[in-house]
C-alpha cells in the first residue's frame, strides 16, 4: 500500500478533490444503506398486517427517489476522483518526456526504445488506475464495510455481526499471501511488455531488412516467442488474481450459513424478528462488493508499485551530460578541438585521439576520411552530446562545457545524413527551428538550398504533406529540405555531416556556392566522403582511425601526395567513368 504513501505529494496538491469525492461517497453509502432498512421494515409490516397502500406506495416511492439519488451522486464522485487520476497521468507523462528530451546520447545507447515507450505508456496507465480505480475501490470499499457493519450491529444485532464476521480474518490472510505473488508477477508482465514493444519497433523499423533478406519466418518465429513469453507472464498474473473470486465466495457463503443459522436461533428467542433478519441477509450482500473491491484494489495497488518503481528508475536516471554551464551564445565562435583520447562509454577502442584543430569564425572546415575515422564523433564532441576528461572542445575560447545546453546547441545547425522529416508540411518541416518565419523567408531557404523546384512540382507546393503518412521524398530531395532547414536557423556554426551525400555533383555545386554567399562571416563544418565538397574549404582536414593525418587547403594536399590526392583521383576517375566520358 505505500504506493498512496508515494503518491501522496499528488493526492496532497489535489485533496480538494479527493474530500468532495470522498463526501459524496459516504453520503451515496448511507443512501444505499436506508433501501434494506426500508424493505426491512416493509416486511416487518406485512407480518403484523399493518401495512396499508398508502404506506406501500410511499416505501416504493421513497426506494425510487433513493435510486436516482445515487445514481446521480455516483457519477459526480466519480467525474472528481477520475479526472484527479487523469491529470497525474498527464503529468506524469510530462515528466518523463521532459526528461527523455534533455538526455544526452550516451542514455539513449544504454535504453531500449520499446522499454522506454513502455514506461511512458503502459506504466503510467498503471499508476493512474491505481491513483483512480485503487482509490474508489479502497474508499468505495472500507466506508461501505464501515457503514454496512455498523448498521447490522445497531439495527439488528451485535452478537450476530460478529458470528457472521468469524471467516473472514482467513479470508483476509489469503489475500495478503496473493497479493505478494501478484507483485512479481506484475513485474514481471510489464518487463516482458516493454520486450514485446521494444520487439514491435525493431521489427516495423527493419521491415524493408526483413523483405530484402527473406528473414519473413525466422522474424516470425522471434516475434512469437517474444509474445509468448509476454502472454505467460500475462497468464500467470491472471492465474493469480482469479483466486480472489472463489475466496470471498467461500468466505461470504460459510458467512450466510452461519448467519442464518445463528439467527433462526435468535428469532425463536424473540430477540430479532424476521424481518431483521431479512434485512441483515441483505446486508451480508452489501459485505460482498467491499471484499471485491479489497481484491481489486490490491491488484491495482500491486501493479501500480510495480509500474510507478519503473517509471521513478526512469526519472532518477542522470543524464551522462548534464546541463551544468550558465554563459549563454558567444559573439566569437573560433573553434578549437583538443582530444588526447576519446572513447565512447562502454567501448574499448578509441575513436578520436591526438587532435588539435582549430577553425576561426567565418571558415569553411573539410572534414574528410573514410567511414568510422571519427568526423561525426568531432561533431558530437562540439555538440556536448559526450562529455570527456581528456577532450576539450571550446567556442570563444571557453569550454561547450561552460554553455548552457540550449545556447550551445542553439549556435549551431547540424544536416544529418539521413534527414528526419515530422508529418507536417514542407514549410513547417523547413520552419522546424523558427516556427516564426514567413513564407518568404522558408522559400529563400528553398532557394539556397536547390530545392525550391522540387517542392513546386508537388501538387500543394510548401503545403504538401511529408514524413511518415506524407509524399515520399527521394533522399536528395530530404537532404535539401534538411538543408534549407538548418540555413533558415541561420546559426553562427552550420554542419552539413555528408549531407550532399545523395544530391549529384552538379546540385551540390550550386548549394555550396549559395551558402559562400549567403554564410559570409559566419563558421562552416563539412563532413563527407565526395572530395568536391570541401574543393573550396579554408582548411581541410583528412582523419584517419580517429587520428589527424593530412591538413591544408585543397591545392597543399594535392600537392602533398598523400590519401587525399590519392582519393581526389580516384573519385574523379570514378566520375568520369559514371559520366561516359
Ligand atoms: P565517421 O563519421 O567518420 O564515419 P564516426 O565518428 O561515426 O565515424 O565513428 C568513429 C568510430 O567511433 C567508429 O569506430 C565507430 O564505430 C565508433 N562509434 C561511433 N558512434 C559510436 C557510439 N555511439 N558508441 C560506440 N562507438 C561509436
């Protein structure tokens, strides 16, 4: 039950809530209570023949006006305890995608996709049917039991009442070993769930793998041994929780026996009459609902432990970088790269080492080499998505370190080579990072980005639809669009990271001369494997297993000889070859 203890900062913040709820409830209770005493006194007239049709009438109308009573009174308590627990889920879910938002890579390397939409949905869905349904069923269930042994002990017979109450303690131990197990076992249910949702994501993610090496079957068979596993855990929980049913039915039944053999007894003593007895069976029913709900109630309290210990893991988790700097933007964006060695967490190689690099504000870097000779691992560092204490990357002069995490990352524009794109249209994709911008503005974006034509050709133009339920974009047409993105942030550092990979030469050629003109003054970085892009670079630099092997301009290096000549050639025979000519 500390799952209410550890809850209680929510129940706190909305008690108004919770004490209308919790009024209404007992007067509901004390309105329910009255219909046995009626019929009971009914009765008790029908015996001694006193009851007239008037009398009659107003019994059954008094009955009636009572049901619609709490019919309407239900529904109140229940719009105020439901609407609290819809609002912690809320919160709850804003937390945890606040907290997703600010982690650092590293986290994300070490959690499970599906694990994490686990936690953000099934799990929270837990905590808020513990925080609506555990607490109606608790309240629900103890002021009812309250309620109803009171008035079977004031109104019929105290010494009946506690007869009738002697199976229950077993009862109530039976529950507690259940509900022990049920813990586990809802533990267990929600671990296997998020393999489940982390199986469904891998799985839509590498449909076209799976397609293209005939996989079909063999994904089939992983998949249903996935679900397997999470349907056992499923069945074992259910198995658990039917052995409440049978319990309070046994408990109920010896109790009804007992009553009424005890009170036959009293009647022929002339201490109850029958009509009291009736009324106490009635009320024995009334016990029923509040065994239920005792059992629901410890499932919901189980399973929403279980869930809310997750959801906290989650929430405790230290971001690997943490957003510790206070400057905020620099005027001055010099860059300068020292990294004695880097390693990524958990690896045992290292993927940047002896680096000294600096680039003044307003150049134009070439970072080139082959693929995994660190150049995005340079980027990560200037973009702090890694902290390191033998890699030091500053702007200005003053550590990424020393910046808060929104101003440094707000200084600069990354072009991934696989551009994500939202489902919205291509104005708003393009005005991702200024939502404020005119159309004016996003075309000129277009414009410098050569892709301008591409998107008039589309039947609604910029307000085409794209992403996932959206056009399907080529994926030089996606690069451009990532790129027109980044220009229109106009940021004081721009990286394209083999972001002209899938455009040909002769676009990429026009785009690197809009942005010479249109980046005047202001950094840029470009990673890439195709030479021609960094032709025109104030300083470019070859990497290779992470180590700094040739620098200069574009002519020192064909001069020097070395790989980036040797490649130069290569691509540029390569090139001819393509061409035909
Ligand atoms: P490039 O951009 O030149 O293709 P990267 O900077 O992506 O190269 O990678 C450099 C090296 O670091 C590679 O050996 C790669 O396997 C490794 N690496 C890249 N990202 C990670 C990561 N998140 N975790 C562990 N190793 C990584």
């Amino acid at each position: 039950m500390d799952i209410f203890l550890k809850l209680g900062w929510y129940f706190r913040e909305q008690w108004r809530r919770y004490v209308v709820a919790g009024l209404l409830l007992i007067i509901v209770d004390v309105l329910e209570l009255s219909i046995p005493w009626l019929v009971g006194r009914l009765i008790d007239g029908v015996v001694a023949r006193s009851l007239d049709s008037q009398r009659l009438m107003s019994y059954v109308i008094s009955v009636l006006v009572l049901a619609v009573l709490i019919y309407i009174m239900r529904f109140l308590w229940r719009m105020f305890l439901f609407s609290a627990s819809f609002q912690l889920a809320e919160r709850l879910r804003q937390q945890v995608y606040q907290h997703l938002t600010l982690m650092a890579p590293g986290f994300y390397n070490k959690h499970r996709t599906g694990d994490l939409m686990a936690r953000a949905t099934n799990d929270v869905t837990a905590v808020e049917m513990t925080a609506g349904e555990g607490v109606l069923s608790g309240l629900d269930g103890l002021v009812t039991g309250i309620l109803v042994l009171a008035v079977m002990m004031i109104t019929v017979s105290w010494e009946l009442t506690l007869v009738a109450l002697l199976p229950f303690p077993l009862m109530a131990w039976f529950f507690f070993v259940i509900g022990t197990r049920l813990h586990d076992g809802f533990r267990d249910a929600q671990e296997r769930f998020s393999d489940l949702n982390d199986k469904v994501q891998e799985s839509v993610s590498g449909i076209r793998m799976t397609r293209a090496f005939g996989r079909e079957v063999r994904e089939d068979a992983d998949f249903m041994r996935v679900a397997d596993r999470a349907a056992e855990a499923n069945m074992r929980v259910a198995a658990t929780d039917s052995l409440y049913d049978p319990a309070i039915f046994i408990t109920v039944g010896v109790s009804f026996m007992v009553s009424i053999a005890m009170g036959a007894w009293l009647i022929e003593q002339d201490r109850i009459t029958l009509g009291q007895l009736t009324s106490f069976t009635m009320y024995l029913g009334y016990l029923i609902w509040p065994m239920f709900a005792y059992g629901w109630l410890l499932n919901l309290v189980e399973r929403g432990s279980a869930a809310y210990a997750r959801i906290i893991a989650l929430l405790d988790a230290r971001s690997p970088v943490q957003d510790d700097g206070t400057r905020v933007l620099a005027a001055n964006v010099d860059i300068h790269w020292q990294v004695n060695a880097f390693e990524y967490p958990g690896a045992n190689s290292t993927a940047l080492s002896n680096i000294n690099l600096r680039v003044a504000q307003g150049q134009t870097l070439g970072i080139v080499g082959a693929t995994g000779a660190g150049k995005s691992t340079l980027i990560s560092l200037l973009l702090r998505y890694y902290d390191h204490d033998s890699a030091t990357v500053s702007i200005g002069g003053d550590s990424v370190k020393s910046y808060t995490l929104e101003s440094l990352r707000g200084m600069i524009a990354v072009v991934p080579q696989d551009a994500f794109l939202f489902t919205a249209s291509i104005a708003q994709n393009i005005a991702l990072g200024c939502p404020e911008a005119t159309i004016e503005q996003i075309r000129a974006a277009a414009r410098l980005a050569s892709v301008e034509q591409d998107i008039l050709r589309f039947p609604a133009g910029y307000d085409t639809l794209v992403g996932e339920r959206g056009v399907t974009l080529s994926g030089g047409q996606k690069q451009r669009i990532a790129i027109a993105r980044a220009l229109l942030m106009d940021t004081p550092i721009l990286v394209l990271d083999d972001a002209l990979s899938a455009v040909d030469v002769s676009t990429e050629r026009n785009i690197l001369s809009h942005l010479k003109e249109a980046r005047q003054g202001r950094t840029t970085i470009i990673l890439c494997h195709r030479l021609s892009a960094v032709e025109e670079a104030d300083q470019i630099v070859v990497l290779s297993h992470g180590e700094l092997k040739e620098r200069g301009t574009h002519t020192s290096l064909l001069q020097a000889k070395g790989w980036y000549a040797r490649m130069f050639d290569y691509q540029k025979l390569e090139q001819a070859v393509a061409s035909g000519r």
